[in-house]
C-alpha cells in the first residue's frame, strides 16, 4: 500500500483506534512535530472542459499537521475542523515511512479500506434505488 493510499484510508477509521496507535508509535518511536495542527481553507479548483481552462469553485476547510518520526517526514490533510485527527494521521503516516509499527498501521488501514468499500456499496445501493425507468412511465 502507498502512502497516499494509506492516508486516505486511515481516515476511514474509528477516531479512537486511530489514538491508540498514534500513541503507541510515540512509546517506540521519537515524534517531533514540525507543523501543529491547523484548520485552514483551501482553494478547490475544477477544470472547465468548455474553455479548457480551471477555476476555483470556492474554498475547503481542512485541517493539517506536518511531524517527523525517527527523522521520517509524516504529513496529513484532511477535511473539516479535526486538527487531532489529522495530527494522529500525519504521525501514523510518518511511522509507517520509518518502519514503526508498520503491520499495525496497515492493518488499521485494512480495516479503513473495508469501511471506505461497505460505506461505497451502501452509497451505491441508495443511488441506484432511486432509477427510473421511462418505460414504465
């Protein structure tokens, strides 16, 4: 698994699974954070297909953290005003790049990518239950 697969994953986790490693990277591992935790926008941009050009179709609030473990860069983005959460992640991403705890993240991430899948098919499911068919009509 790459790491922005891993990432994106382990947002799809229980918050307090999340801590609980986090917090075991930190008995084994040395973490120094580089950038705390922030809640900031950011610009979304879109592609126009008409004109072949791109705008910004407004602003994203996103929290972000920057740390380093066992000289390891971790970084984490994610969406909303969960500045812990995205701490936890940026340290996680960061172990997983220094080889700390590596086959329990991914099994974190295992379980995120589960979720992300059953979270899709109810999705999926709810959408398709609303098709009409003209035919009938």
């Amino acid at each position: 698994m790459n790491r922005e697969d891993l990432i994106f994953f382990l947002q799809q986790v229980d918050v307090q699974e999340l801590s609980l490693l986090a917090e075991k990277v930190g008995e084994s591992g040395d973490i120094q954070i580089i950038q705390q935790p922030a809640t900031e926008t950011l610009m979304v941009p879109v592609n126009d297909p008409v004109n072949n050009g791109s705008f910004f179709a407004g602003e994203a609030l996103v929290s972000s953290a920057v740390v380093q473990v066992n000289k390891v860069n971790g970084w984490a983005m994610v969406l909303d005003d969960k500045a812990d959460f995205a701490l936890n992640i940026a340290i996680l991403d960061g172990a997983y790049g220094a080889g700390v705890e590596q086959d329990s993240i991914r099994r974190l991430a295992a379980q995120g990518k589960e979720n992300h899948r059953q979270q899709k098919s109810k999705r999926e499911k709810k959408v398709g239950s609303t098709k009409v068919s003209f035919d009938l009509m």
